[in-house]
C-alpha cells in the first residue's frame, strides 16, 4: 500500500508513475485525498474535545481538593456533551480511515524509474541471455510425453483424484522433485538465507500483508469455515512473520527460504500453453525473501537475481532475464526481473522465477518497521524471488536433457539421486 504523506507531497510524481502500468489514477487519488483532509479536520476536532475533556478533568480534581464540590460538579456536569461528541467523532475518525484504506487497496505500487512504460509482456527488456538452444539428433519430445514415456508423472490419474492441474508425480519422478527442492534449499542456506517451514493456510491479515488481497482474491482457494487461504506462494507466510513487528535499529538484513507447495486457481484455460506441467493449480517451489533497511533494496535485488542466475546456470539450461515493463509488472511490486528458460522440444520461452523488490508497499500494509538511530520509526523494504518454481524447470531439463540413453541428470543433482540417467 501506498503511503498517504507520498500522495499528499508527491500526487504528480506518483500518478506519472503508475500511467507506466497504462493506469489513470487521478480519480482514486483525489478521492483518496478528499477523504484524508476530512479525516485530518475530524481528527483535529476530536483531539481538541479531547484536550478539553482532560483539562476539564483535572479541574475537577483540583475543585474537589478545594471543597469546592458544587462547582466540580457543575464542571463534571459539562463533560457528559463531551464525551458524547467524543464517542462520535472517534467513530466518525474510524470510518473515514477505514474508508481511505479500502481505496488505497485500490492503487498498486509506483514503478521504480528503471522499469520501463509498457502494455503487456510484448514490451518487456532482454537484460541478458545465457546459453544457446539445445539440438537433437532426431524428433525432441515434449514433457508430458517423456513423463509417459518413462512412467514419471500420472496427469491422468492426478485429474481421476483430483482434477486438472494436480499431477502426481512417481518414481524418478518424484524423486527429481525432491532432489530439486533439496539442491534449491541448499544453495539458499549457502547463500545465508534462514529456513522455514511455514503454514500452508493464512488468514485474511496475512493475504492483505503482503498484497494478495484484494488483487488477486479470485486466484486464491479460499476454505470459508475457517476464514482461511492457501497459500499462492510461500512469500505470503514468510513476509507475514515481521508483520507488525518494530525492528530494534537499523543494522539489519533478513533473509529467509521456504520450500512449500502453492495453490493457485489461475490455471484455467486451455491448450498446449498449459498443458502438462506448463501451469497447474498446485506446485512446489522454494522461495527467498528479504527483509532490508531501504538503503540496501537495490543491492538485494542484484544479488538475489545473482543468486538465480547461479541455480539454473548449475542446472546448465539455456536462459534468459527479462526486466518486466510497468503493464506487466504485478499488483504490488515496483521492479520485477523474470527468469525464464528455453524448451527446446517445445521451442518456447517458460518463466520459471520472478524476483521483485516491493520498496515500502508491503511494509506499509504489514507495519513492519525499524527503529533508526533517533529512536523514530521507518518502514522497512521487502524483497523476494522464486529460487525455484519446480514445473517447469522440470519440463526444462527433461526436455533439452533428452539422448538415445535416455534423460540425462545435471551433475548438481547426482548427490541427491541414486541415478544419473532417467532410461
């Protein structure tokens, strides 16, 4: 969420930013800002009676010390209107805040001035690109026929139990996705990131923490009993662990990983974009998040697409880095770098990370602050990245890694696997 001091100081700057995500924001700005000097002039209301109330209470103090009981109570008498008007603004207060919140839920964060103005993904910066297309000797197969071919993924079966887009995965199958998710939490802790085992489910607070909620409210499995979501990423339960939390000082820099599945009802449409393992409704990923003083964000994000850029190149897959231009870039990020490698059988791009930086979007939504050497509060930057979504690094490497002996397994994996070949 936007911070109110940036609309009231900085409207221009801040309605500039956003027509790079193609959106007039000049409606919800003013009204935003109607509300916010309605909620100042209450504010200012309620806090004179309130001074008066207690001025008057101390006189009525000092009056009965005196023995001057008639006088007190004609004075207590005068604070009965008071409070009354008191309960009434305080509510008045609230209502009007409640109502500057839900419209500032409306507005996404301000592209930093790196990303570059664009409708869709069509607009979006090569920053870089490693490596060369794979070559085959004969036909290259796609995934979901290897899968069948070597008896390691059952879409099938995953829809008879489930439904589309919940495979289940066996044999070397699952146990390349266990070897991946122990090589991805590995290189994590290498690269000092704590790790955690969150909640699969949050509540409502937590969707709205980090950004989740409202944005994207209908991507997201809701359990109504409970009041409870799945979680889309484990971004959602790591973030919200600092949320409402004060930092003691300003010598920080947080770092934590998680490996859990995501759920996602996004996966709806049809076709061979998303078919096999391309874009499911439930998958497993490890995340990185970082928690940094605002003077340190832009070093993280480098250092966290370095960390990315460091897995898929012991993968050995040929990839590439996009900077996402303002119409692609999500809801609650200010700059987003996307990792995505080449499927030579299906010779198509898939995006298998993003890594973004949110500056004090999530933070102003969580309150999560530092306190800094003068003993005042600051918002503090977050951070985080996928490192890495396993689909389709898995759809990757059995489709460029195809021979005549079989799938060859990346040398990074043999630790982790009694096979160096899938045949």
């Amino acid at each position: 969420m936007l911070e109110i001091q940036r609309l009231r100081t900085e409207k221009d700057a801040v309605l500039q930013g956003l027509q790079k995500r193609n959106i007039d924001a000049t409606a919800t700005v003013d009204a935003i800002l109607a509300k916010d000097t309605e909620w100042r002039a209450k504010k200012t209301e309620l806090e004179i009676i309130s001074a008066e109330l207690n001025r008057i209470a101390k006189q009525i103090g000092e009056l009965f010390q005196q023995g001057k009981q008639d006088e007190a109570n004609e004075a207590k008498a005068k604070t009965v209107t008071l409070k009354e008007q008191e309960s009434v603004l305080k509510a008045a207060v609230q209502s009007v805040d409640e109502e500057i919140t839900q419209l500032m839920y409306q507005l996404p964060n301000v592209p930093n001035e790196l990303v570059p103005a664009g409708k869709s993904e069509l607009d979006n910066v090569t920053v870089e690109e490693v490596g060369s297309k794979t070559t085959f000797s004969g036909e290259a197969l796609p995934h979901w026929e290897i899968t069948k071919k070597y008896d390691l993924i059952d879409f099938e079966t995953g829809v008879k139990v489930t439904g589309a887009g919940f495979p289940i995965y066996k044999g070397k199958g699952a146990k390349l996705q266990r070897a991946l998710i122990s090589f991805f939490l590995d290189e994590a802790d290498k690269a000092g990131y704590e790790e955690f085992i969150p909640p699969l489910v949050v509540n409502e607070a937590s969707g709205y923490g980090t950004g989740q909620l409202p944005d994207k409210e209908g991507q997201m499995y809701y359990i109504g009993e409970d009041d409870l979501y799945l979680i889309p990423t484990a971004e959602v339960p790591l973030t919200n662990i600092y949320r409402d939390v004060i930092l003691p000082n300003e010598n920080f820099s947080i770092k934590l990983t998680g490996y859990t599945p995501c759920f996602r009802r996004e996966a709806g449409s049809y076709g061979k974009d998303v078919r096999g393992l391309n874009r499911l409704h439930q998958f497993d990923k490890v995340e990185i998040v970082r928690i940094e003083h605002p003077s340190n964000a832009a070093k993280a994000l480098d250092e966290m697409v370095e960390h990315v850029r460091g897995l898929l190149a012991k993968l050995g897959l040929h990839y590439r880095i996009l900077r996402l231009c303002g119409g692609d870039t999500g809801f609650a990020s200010a700059m987003t770098y996307d990792f995505e490698v080449y499927s030579a059988a299906q010779e198509k791009w898939l995006e298998v990370s993003s890594v973004s930086r949110f500056d004090t979007f999530q933070a102003n939504r969580l309150k999560l602050r530092f306190k800094t050497d003068d003993k005042k509060t600051q918002l503090c930057h977050t951070l985080n990245g996928s490192a890495l979504a396993l689909p389709r690094i898995v759809a990757a490497l059995l489709e460029n890694n195809q021979t005549e002996e079989g799938i060859m397994i990346p040398e990074c994996l043999h630790k982790y696997l009694n096979f160096t070949v899938i045949n």
